[in-house]
C-alpha cells in the first residue's frame, strides 16, 4: 500500500475523528464537567470512529485488519495516548485556562496523531 495514500487517508479520518473529538470536550466542558473526564469521554468517541474507519479503510488492503490482536495493540497505544493528552490538558487548564484548553488541544492531538500514525501502520494494524 502507499505510504501517501494511507498518510491522506489517515489525515482525512484523523480531522474527522479530532472534530468529534474536540467537540466532545468542548460541549462537556462548556456545561460544566471537568477537562481531565470531559477529554476521557471525547476521545474514547473520536478513538472507535478512528479504529473502525482506519481498520477498513486506511490500513486494510486485501485483508481484514481488524481483530483481537489489531484491538489490544490499538488499546496500549491509545490508554497511553489518552494519559499523555489529559495530562497535558489539565495542565494548561492549571496554567492558563479553559479556553487555552480549547485552543491547546488541537495542537496536542496533532502531535499525538503524528505518532498514532506510525504506530498504526507499523504495529496496530499489522496482520
């Protein structure tokens, strides 16, 4: 498969899953629920769309790559992930705020996705 036509595939999928996860937080927070469970919840949705649409599409070729093994491998990376986001989030929250939450985050999950993304190609969804 092409590395180009998977890293457009993942991108696409990736904004599609940041919006839901953004939106997530933004919502949740906005009505009053902490920063730390607020970017839990958002991305556990943004994570099964992303898992699913990148199982069957970006990564998948000529054969089925979502499984058990496909799951766990995506569970260690995204729990790590997750830790490292709320960490960060809660502490610009401490420092400067929730509307630098909302502005910070984009920034966070990109990095975070850069890395999500070599993770997914080389290991998650490997046969």
């Amino acid at each position: 498969m092409s590395l180009t036509r998977q890293g457009r595939d993942y991108l696409v999928i990736g904004l599609l899953q940041w919006l839901v996860d953004w939106g997530m937080v933004v919502g949740l927070t906005h009505m009053g629920l902490p920063v730390a469970p607020a970017n839990v919840l958002g991305r556990i949705t943004g994570a099964l769309l992303g898992f699913w649409l990148n199982g069957k599409l970006t990564f998948a070729g000529d054969r089925n790559t979502i499984g058990p093994a496909q799951f766990q491998r995506f569970m260690v990376m995204w729990v790590t992930t997750t830790l490292l986001s709320t960490w960060a989030l809660t502490e610009v929250d401490d420092l400067f705020g929730l509307r630098w939450v909302w502005l910070g985050k984009p920034a966070i999950e990109l990095a975070l996705g850069a890395v999500g993304f070599l993770l997914s190609r080389y290991w998650i969804y490997r046969r």
